[in-house]
C-alpha cells in the first residue's frame, strides 16, 4: 500500500480558497498525481484542500471522500502567561518547548506544559483514529505499533490536507511526537509526501517514509515554491517572523 499526504497549494486564507499562484501550483500538481494507478481519494473540508483536490479530481475522473478530521489541526495551547483557545498547537516558538523532555515522548508528548489540559489529545487521538479506521478498511489492522496485514495489497491512498494534521498522521504511521515534526518539517504548498508499507515477515508490515514534501512538479516546470508556512532564514530579513 501507498499513501500521499498532499499539503493544499498555495492558500488565500481570508476566503479559504486558492490565491492565483496556488491554482498553478494545483494544476501542476494535478499532471503529476494523474501519472499515478488510480486510488482512494480523502479531502479535508477547507476549500483550499478541496480546491487543490479537484483539479486531480477532475482530470482522473474520481470523486473524493471528505473527511472532517482531515481539518486543519488547529487546537490550542496554553503558555505561562495565557491559553490560546484558537491558537495553532504546533505553532510555538522553539525556546518554549526544545529543553522540555517530555515534548518528545510519543507517548507522553500532550502532557507537556504547553498542552496539559488543552483538551489537544482528544483532538489528536481523534486524527489518528480515523486513519487507522482508514487502514483498516483497505487491509492493514493497528496492532500496538506494527501494522497487522489482512488484505496484502499495492493500493494508492491520497490525502488532501493541512501542514499541521500531515505531522499527525505521520506521527503515527511513524511512532514519533508530532511536536518534533511540527517544528522541525516543514512540508510546503502542494508538496507530496509518500509511505509504503513493507512487509518483511508475512502479515507484519511498518510503513516508510521515501518522500517528504517533495515539490518536483513545481521544480520541473522551473515554478518557484511558495514561502507559506515558513518563518524567516535570517532574523529581520524582512520575511515573517511570528
């Protein structure tokens, strides 16, 4: 089995639709995505995913299935001074969370300062439980942190979303916090990120990571990537900072 994250081009967030160059970069998007076998299509309900999601919609002849927990992840967190009820949980600046242990426990990681009590692991258990429902149904079971095979298979599996939920799906395709890939990743605007299962001993599989954030149709047509979603190179150098 394949799976692709696909991050949604490049956002017009005050109508949650596409800005001129985001259309361009969805359209490239969509050349690439219809060369690969036809599979099973998921969407987030935002219009920038779906608006992303057509074009290869349109140009394969399939429909997608929308997922609500496709959503952006976007709960809160809580800092010394305030909790952020419409803050982005994966948003924080590194001198807040990178000398705290616990914010790289896979396990432990929404017990941290910045997410105790910020109700973020019932949104995140939310997210990965839907995609193991997700697995499951095309033939892979979640049995502790392998993946029990049913239905061996070589299916395509794409998912149209948001930068902050790709971190949490692959939090858990890869046994990792999601707080290291949130602040240490960054997966640009259309970017493709790919798993495969491998199934070394018969009926255990793990998924591995080829791809991640790849933008080689923008490359190939010579399409300089977007900025969004990340912060500045170089202090004051005149990009954004927070």
């Amino acid at each position: 089995m394949n799976i692709y994250i696909v991050r949604h081009a490049e956002p017009d967030y005050e109508h949650d639709t596409l800005t001129e160059n985001g259309w361009r970069e969805a359209e490239l998007l969509s050349r690439r995505l219809e060369r690969i076998p036809m599979g099973t299509y998921y969407v987030s309900p935002l219009g920038r995913a779906r608006d992303t999601a057509s074009l290869t919609l349109q140009k394969v002849g399939a429909e997608a299935t929308v997922c609500p927990w496709l959503r952006e992840f976007d709960k809160g967190y809580a800092t010394p001074e305030a909790f952020h009820p419409r803050g982005m949980g994966w948003d924080l600046l590194p001198e807040s969370w990178a000398e705290e242990p616990m914010y790289y426990d896979p396990a432990n990681w929404f017990q941290a300062p910045a997410y105790r009590d910020s109700g973020i692991r019932e949104v995140y258990e939310n997210v990965t439980r839907n995609l193991d429902g997700v697995l499951e149904a095309h033939g892979y079971r979640r049995e502790g942190h392998l993946y029990r095979v049913e239905r061996p298979n070589t299916e395509n599996l794409f998912f149209f979303c948001h930068f902050g939920v790709e971190c949490v799906l692959l939090s858990r395709l890869l046994d990792c916090s999601p707080v290291v890939l949130w602040h240490h990743t960054v997966a640009l605007t259309s970017s493709v990120t790919k798993l495969t299962t491998e199934e070394r001993r018969k009926g255990k599989a793990v998924f591995r990571m080829s791809r991640f954030g790849d933008l080689s149709h923008l490359e190939e047509a010579g399409e300089e990537p977007s900025f969004a979603a990340r912060f500045c190179e170089v202090c004051h150098d005149g990009t954004r900072e927070d």
